[in-house]
C-alpha cells in the first residue's frame, strides 16, 4: 500500500493517537494504533482498551494497517 503525507503531519498525527498506548501495559496485545486510510483521510486510532484516541488528516490513497 502506498499513500502519501508530509512527513511532520505524519509524526504529529501519530504521537498524538499513540499517547493513548500505556508504554507500561503487561499485555503488548492490548495497546495498538490502527491506520485506516478511506476516501483520501488517513485517521490514527490509539488505544490500551481504557482510553482512545482518534485523529484524522488528508492523504492520497486507501486502506489499512496497524501496528
């Protein structure tokens, strides 16, 4: 998958939905960012199951992964 997206969007975008992931939780499987990319809007969703956060910014391309 490729899409584009400047660089410092990117890392803002991503700091900010990864705050929610807990770099102290016991269990890895339960802290994750998804990337969803659809209809030209890449959003960041970060969660550790207790809180979430989402964010959104343009881009040019679909799809979706996590990490």
């Amino acid at each position: 998958m490729n899409f584009s997206i400047e660089k410092d969007i990117l890392l803002k975008a991503v700091s900010i939905a990864d705050s929610a992931v807990s770099s102290k939780n016991i269990n890895t499987s339960l802290g994750y960012c998804l990337f969803n990319i659809h209809d030209n809007l890449l959003t960041i969703s970060g969660t550790d199951n207790d809180i979430a956060i989402r964010h959104k910014c343009d881009v040019i391309s679909d799809g979706s992964f996590s990490f």
